[in-house]
C-alpha cells in the first residue's frame, strides 16, 4: 500500500530535492573539471624550476571536487529512486551516505577556510623563487627567465609586490609582456602577487558558493528522507 496524503506529498518533494541534488553533483563535476583544465591556472601549476615543481594543492583539491561530484550524483540518484520505490530499506541508505557527506563537506570547509591563503602563498614563493633566479646571471642555465615569462604572460603582469616589482618593466622589459609607458602602467604597476591572489581566491569563492548550496540541500534532503521513512513504515502497518 503506498503512502497517502502529505507523506505523498513528501515523497514528491524528497524526489524533486534529490534531482536538485543529482543535478548539483554535474554542476560540480563540471566545474571542477572546468578548473583543471582552466587555461590560466594550468600554465602555472604545469610549470617546473630546475627540479621543483610548482605546488599541487590546487589540483589536489579539483581532484577531490571531482570525485565528490561524481559521489553526489549516484547518490542522488539513489535517492530518486527510493523515493520513487517506497523502499526504507534505500531510504536509510540514502541517509547514511547524505551524513557521511555532509560530514565530509563540514570538515573539507574547515580546512579549505584555515589554509584558504596557503595555495596562493605557496604559489608566489614558486614564481619569486624563479623571478630571482631570472635576474641572476646565471639564469641562463636554467629555465627560470620561461618560467617568470610565463606568469608574466598569463596573468598580465610583471614583477612581485616590492620595489623591484616596480621597476623591472623599466630595467628587464624582456620578462614582462609589451605594454604602453603610460602614466597609470608606471604608478599602478600590475603586482603578479596581486594577480596570483585574485586568481586563486575568485576560484575558492565559486567553490564556496556552491558548498554552501549543496549543504542547504543536504539538510532538507536529510530531513525529508527520515519523514518519508516513518510514514512508509506506519502506512504498511494498515
């Protein structure tokens, strides 16, 4: 015997929550596939100084977007269809992977909001390690002058957030991409720290968003889930 009344309307609305949920899980996976192969970042964590290869936090987190939005769409669509079903014993299993989850996803922010700047840190060490070495005369031996070219021409700047930043357009404009000698490029000089900064914290901001999105869903979805259940269970005593 199925559910009646608003159980039933319940079960529509865990359906509709759980396809929201499915569908929030692609948007994800698309996004963070989108991020890892953003032309932008990319360029940069490809690169490599001498032995060093630039930091992989970044993409250490993508991959972990990645299998997280793959995890919420099966898991939506085991919602769905429980739902669908009437079937408890789904139902609970649902719920359980919805607490693992969500659990997951409070942990995984807590950590994302205290190292929320070491990715961007870590990265301007690696760009002023090779800006150094490409000021050096013996940069020519290493490949220190392509890698700074290289942010340099991705991020449409020159030279760290220092004085030196300031005048390398003036003193090597051989590392720095062509621009007019105008008087707002030589006051407002574009900082690649700055840059940097920008890159990483407007793509952290996305994945905030969306986290906290996903989490409102979570929770109604958790609370639907154990309603539909009990009235599952009490209509099939009838």
């Amino acid at each position: 015997m199925g559910v009646e009344g608003c159980t039933k309307c319940i079960k529509y609305l865990l359906f509709v929550f759980n396809f929201l949920f499915w569908l929030a899980g692609g948007i994800i996976l698309g996004v963070a596939l989108w991020l890892r192969h953003d032309s932008q970042t990319t360029n940069i964590l490809y690169l490599q100084l001498g032995d060093k290869q630039a930091p992989n936090t970044f993409y250490v987190g993508i991959y972990i977007l990645i299998a997280v939005g793959a995890v919420m769409m099966f898991v939506g669509f085991l919602g769905c269809y429980g739902a669908i079903q009437e079937s408890q014993c789904l139902l609970g299993t649902f719920f359980t992977c919805l607490v693992i989850l969500f659990a997951c996803e409070v942990a995984a922010g807590i950590w994302g909001f205290v190292n929320k700047d070491q990715i961007a840190k870590d990265v301007k060490q690696f760009y002023d390690q090779a800006f150094q070495q490409a000021l050096m005369a013996e940069s020519e031996t290493n490949n220190g002058k392509a890698v700074v070219k290289t942010f340099h021409e991705t991020l449409d700047c020159c030279g760290p957030d220092n004085a030196i930043g300031v005048i390398t357009p003036l003193w090597r404009d051989d590392l720095c991409p062509k621009k007019d000698l105008s008087l707002k490029n030589i006051i407002e000089p574009s900082s690649c720290h700055k840059k940097i900064d920008e890159l990483f914290s407007g793509k952290l901001y996305l994945i905030g968003i969306a986290a906290i999105v996903v989490a409102v869903i979570m929770i109604f979805e958790m609370i639907l889930s154990m309603v539909l259940c009990c009235g599952i269970r009490n209509s099939s005593v009838y």
